[in-house]
DNA sequence: TTTTTTTTGAGGTACGCACCTCATTTTCTT
DNA sequence: AAGAAAATGAGGTGCGTACCTCAAAAAAAA
C-alpha cells in the first residue's frame, strides 16, 4: 500500500497536524521537527496524492490562453485543440478560456492581461510578441501569483516561468538541410518568402536557413527575403516576378504563411514538381499540398502536443510540482508526404 | 461551480443512489430513469471528476509491461523510460511492473502472462511476436477483463485492445522518400542491411521502401537485404564484401540495429560521407553518429510518447473511459542532426 | 386483490488530503 | 521561577465520488 500521511505521522512521531503543516509549508514548526517529518516521506517514499490533494483543495485550475485575433490557419489549429483539451481538461477540474487581443495593439493586450487577476485565473499561456509593456503586464501577473507561459513564440526578457514551443533557429536549420539535400549537387538558386520580416519567428529561422546553408551547401545561393505582407495578391505578384528575373531557382523556403498562394502562383507558371518548396506548420491546405506533391517538406510542431505541453506545465507551476522536461520537449517535426499523420478514423 | 452528482439527482428527481446507479452502470434500474438521469446529466453538462472517482474508488492502477530479453538499444531506451514513467504515474496512483520474457520461448511468454490476473493487474502492454500460443494467451487475460496493448509491433489478428506503435510500413516509406531525394538525380543502387529478415519489421519496412523507389526512382536500384543475424561481424564481412562488389552504391538502408558495426566498416573503407546512411530508431549511438555526419537520417518514434500513450490507453480501457485517437497517434519521426531533441538541460 | 419481484430512497462509510479551531505542551524571556 | 510566546496535538469538517445496506415504494405477476 501507498503511504499515506497517517504512515508519515506514525513514522515521524507527530500528529497528523504537524504533518499537515510541513506538507502544506505553514508556519509554526520547528526545524528540527521538520527535519522528522522530511525524513519519514523520504524513509517511506511518500508521493503526496495530489488528486485527493486537489479535491480537498476545491483547486480548480483556471487557465486562460491569450492569442492574437490573427486569422491564420495556424492560430486556428491553436484554437481547434484547445477546443478539444477543453473538453478533456474539464475531468481534470481545469477549465480553459481562450481570450483574443487585437494583435497589433500591445496597450490593449496589457489590459487584458491586467484583468485576469480578477477572474481567478491560475496560469496564463501566451502567444505575444515581446514589447516593453508586456513585459511589464507578466511581470504584474507573476508577483499576484498567476503562472505565465510563453507559447509558440519565446518571450526570453520577461520573467515567463516556461517556454513551451520549438527552437525556431533549429527548425530553420532543419529546413535548410532538406532543402539542401533535396537540391541535389549543381549550383542552385532558393528563394526565401516571408509574410514579414518584422516577425521574429521569420527572423529565426531565415538566420538558422542562412548557417546551415552556408556551411554545407555552399554551391547554394539564397536570395534576399520577398515579402508578401499578408496578401496572397502580394505573394503571387512578388514570387512571379522574382521566377522570371532569375533562372536556375530551384527551390522556394516559405517562413510563414502563403502556402496557398505560393502553391497556386507555381502551378500557374507551370513549374510543380520541378521546385523544392518547404514550408512551415501542418495545416489543411498543407496537406493537401504535401499529398499534391506541391511541397516537398514541412517543418511543424504537433500544435495538439503544444496545447496539452502548455496545460501541464501551468498545472505544474500552480501546484509547484516538477515538470518532466522530457515530456515537455516539443519536437521539430520534419512531415514528408509518406510520414503525414493519418486521421484518427484511419488508424486501426 | 460545476454541477455535482447531488445536482444530477435534484435535476432529475431521484436519489442519490438511483443516480450512481446509473452512472456505474449498475443493475436495477428502468430504462425511464436512465433516460431521466442521462438528460440531466446532457441538461447540466455535468462531467464526472475522475479524481474524486478514483480516490473513492480506491483504484490501484497496476500495469505490468512484457518486454522480451533482447539487448537491444531500443529495448534498453524503452526501459529507460518506463523507468521514469514509474515515478510520475506514482503520483496518479498507477504502478508499473516490467515483465521480461525470454525472446524465443513463446511457451515461457505465455506462461508468465498466465499468471498475471493473481496479480492483479489491470492492464498489460506486451511487445512480443504474434504466434498461435500467444493469441491464445491474449483471450484468456481478456476473459478476465485485462485489457491488452500491443507495443511497438502490432498483433492483428489476436484480441488486443489496441496497437500503440508507428506504421512499419510508412515508416519503410518515409526512408525511401528521403533516400530517394537524398541521393540525387543519377543512376544508383542503395544496399538494404538488416538483422533478419524474419523480423516482421524488418518485412514491413523494406515492403514501404520498395514500394516507393520503386514508384518514386526509378533510377535509383535495391540490392537485396543482407542479413547480420544479430551479428557486428557478420554485419561488417557482409556489407565489406558487397561496397567491394558493385560499384555505384551510394546509399545504405539499416532496417534495424547494427548502427555501429555498419558506420564502422563504412568508415574503414574511407567512405563517410560518400554515403547515404538511413536507419531507425534514436539511440544514443545513432545520435553520435548523426552528430558526426555519418549518417543521414533516422526515422524514430518517440520512446517517451509510446511508454505514456500506452499507459493512458490503459488507463482508459480500465476506466472504459474514451481514447483521444489525436493524441495517441504516434508520430513517424525524422530525425536530422539539425533537429536532433536537445538534453533537457539544454532547453531554458 | 394479494403476492412476488423489481425499483427506488435514505443514509452511512470510506478514499487521501486540506484547512480550521482550540486546548495543551514545550520552549524562550526576563 | 513566572509569564509570554511558540510549537504541537486532538479532533472535526468537507471535497466529489463509490459502494454498501436496509427499508419503502412501485410495478408486475399470480
């Protein structure tokens, strides 16, 4: 049997309450005693039941995810998992609510963030960009007790207590190597396109493309980063003229967003198939342009693992239990057509 | 506040105990009540706390995990982490119990999963080949109500639960996309090596690999597989003898373990980095080996996500709780020196 | 209708822990 | 040594659920 916290008191010569009070870090014991008790949960290997633990507690973990109100597909993923952790989470007594900013608007983010300390909130999972406001507004979360975790993007100067997402310096690197390699030998061309280089997730991964490409595949010449701005218009237009100025463009490296355009401008100058075009995050229209083989390789992260990674890590900082690092690790996933992810129904 | 089970029986005027009658499913109760509490329940979006469930339920979740005696990296890497899985289940009242068998006596195998319900275990994840004694032995532990996971190689035709485990055959696939493309455009032949060709693995990768060179390059030509028989020697003699043979090989396809007796012999005919080297599986040999550059590829799953999905599908079973197929789906991975997973200690 | 069977209700105990109060003991001050 | 302060003990309640018993009510069978 399990040791309970009667087995500690027994051990440690105590009562129940002394127990209690070291367990739960109340004051008014002696160190001495603490001593005792520590050493009985360490002699009989005591694992606090942090299910009844939390029951007691009448805890119930509210997590709030705040995302951008940007219509990307990828933020769409986001919200269609967070949908179904939802869901799974509500066993678990967690309850998640998902609050949208205006993403070019860092004054109004600092004011919702300012407002979760009154809808008592545990933890807060964050996907921002870094400004110095919002630096402050985790900062004011994190003195009121609330847990913040940076999501997808890091927020390394602010005092977030955990990052979960991938190194996007290592996932430009990884797109880098296939691109390389899939090339093949001759002196090639890649042409780089970006919704914006103000975005810091392009910024990293163009620096990891550029260090790898450099280094191993010297024969391979990059080009400067067209950007589309967010408009498929733009992309389209930028992409054609780029195709017919240079020739010997072998490949196209998408940093963000685009696919479809890309896809499309590609088909349309009637060069599918012949240009090694890899891009970042598995959506729908990725897919189908994966299993199209409109695109060769996809760099992404496992948005559901991102979302479950998130809510344990801000359940483990309200209940100051240790994370699994391991666990926690999100995996730069490289997605082929021959390695794409079955639906559940297809899985037997 | 979430509505209780006092909520449910107020809701749908009946008792208490009428409403855990119905919600465990117990006998005695007419099919209108049932539709009484099922409504209120739906009415009241009431979710049943699992943690309060099992505390007073007293569930002691034992899993025992039936590995074979093979001395392979894998193996070890597996009891590695269910090694630190055990801890972490501790604290959600589940123990683990690791069961080896001897690898080539399905008697002994069979035997030792008959004694299994004295030993009141609740689920079994079981890596071992399929043969007649052992579907024989499945049914029996599932008329006892154990529920059985396959691990890592699926036993179809037997009465498992579940198969928790990547697609061989995808996998086969995935390499040959990347061993394809990896080698270019010209005229080559890849050399396939395995440990034996009775594996059924090995089977199903090489089955994927042919299927798409085949479909995908043409050019590109397989050699037959050379067997190791488990052998580093063998191994060496075998692929000395046949890069001396044929020339034009630039690839070598590992289907199972031999990664340090193959990159050796590659390396003392003075041929790293003159050859596409792809394998399975992440072990720490191979991530030296990948780090170094003498080989290409690797295609893994994650031992960490196998160990925990096989218990959560346990644990579901035993709960006949429903399985969340997204998150169980193991993911074909793809590991390059540019995404290798970082340490723990490395991630901030 | 009476008897038998089936359903339902009422109430209790337990799970492992948190948190509270009040009395009692121990330790420290002066 | 007396008083003040700190430490500890004893005991209770409740979290949401499972599971048990026994009595009462309702429905079905005779």
């Amino acid at each position: 049997m399990r040791p309970t916290v009667i087995d500690i008191a027994r051990e440690a010569g105590v009562s129940l309450a002394t127990v209690d009070r070291v367990l739960n870090e109340r004051p008014g014991v002696r160190e001495k005693t603490i001593l005792a008790v520590s050493d009985a949960i360490a002699k009989l290997g005591y694992v606090r039941d942090m299910a009844a633990a939390n029951l007691a507690r009448q805890r119930n973990y509210r997590m709030a995810f705040v995302l951008p109100d940007t219509q990307s597909q990828f933020v769409q993923t986001l919200r269609a998992e967070l949908a179904i952790a939802s869901v799974a989470a509500l066993a678990a007594r967690t309850e998640i609510e998902v609050i949208t900013f205006p993403s070019e608007d860092p004054h109004a983010l600092a004011a919702l963030l300012a407002e979760l300390p009154e809808k008592a909130v545990a933890g807060v999972a964050l996907m921002a960009p870094e400004t110095p406001i919002l630096r402050d507004a985790i900062k004011a979360l994190r003195l009121r007790g609330i847990s913040v975790v940076a999501l997808v993007s890091d927020l390394p100067n602010t005092e977030r207590d955990h990052f979960v997402g991938i190194n996007n310096r290592a996932a430009g690197r990884t797109s880098a190597v296939l691109m390389g390699r899939f090339l093949g030998n001759g002196p090639q061309k890649v042409a780089v396109v970006a919704q914006s280089m103000l975005l810091r997730e392009a910024v990293e991964r163009r620096l990891g493309f550029d260090e790898v490409i450099g280094r191993d595949f010297p024969l391979v010449d990059v080009l400067p980063t067209l950007e589309s701005h967010g408009s498929p218009d733009v992309l389209r237009r930028v992409v054609g003229e780029m195709l017919k100025q240079f020739s010997g463009v072998g490949g196209i490296y998408l940093l963000g967003s685009g696919h479809r355009a890309l896809t499309q401008v590609i088909d349309d100058l009637g060069l599918t198939g012949q240009l090694v075009v890899i891009g970042h995050e598995l959506t729908p229209h990725v897919r189908d342009a994966l299993i199209a083989g409109k695109m060769a390789a996809v760099i992404t992260q496992n948005v559901g693992h991102l979302v479950r990674s998130a809510l344990r890590v801000l359940r483990a900082k309200t209940d100051k239990t240790p994370i699994d690092a391991g666990q926690e690790q999100l995996r730069i996933e490289i997605v082929l057509r021959e390695n794409l992810p079955t639906g559940p129904e297809e899985q037997a």
